[in-house]
C-alpha cells in the first residue's frame, strides 16, 4: 500500500494510550519503507503538551511538515 509521508507524534507520559503503540507503528511503517517522521514528548499527557510552550511547538513542528510536504522540501 502506498502512504503519505507521515508525522507520528506521542507523550512519553500519556496515561491513556501507551507511547509504545505510536514507536511500534512507527517501526512497522519504516521496515515497510514508508517515510515516517516520529516525535514524542517527554512531558504532557494524553494531549501530548504540558504548557503552552509545549502546545505552540507541537503546532510549529505540525505546520512545518506540511508545508515540506506540500512543497516537496521534505
């Protein structure tokens, strides 16, 4: 099957969903050679952001991969 390029993204202290599902997924898409982009945050919780700092990176770290992959600088 053929997918997009993929940002994958995770809270370390997630007490609801376990950060190992996102890692495990993430591993099984790249052993299939799929472009995967992972990134998990040590703090937060199910939102993946502890303040708002956190929250505006996350939406920065969004944003910048759409835009490299809708212009092809990825």
């Amino acid at each position: 099957m053929d997918y997009p390029a993929l940002l994958m993204t995770s809270s370390t202290r997630d007490d609801r969903v376990h950060p190992g599902h996102a890692r495990k997924m993430t591993a099984a898409l790249e052993a299939a050679g799929h472009r995967v982009r992972y990134y998990e945050n040590i703090e937060g919780g199910h939102a993946g952001a502890a303040d708002n700092a956190q929250t505006a990176f996350k939406v920065a770290l969004s944003y910048s991969f759409l835009w490299a992959a809708l212009t092809g600088s990825d």
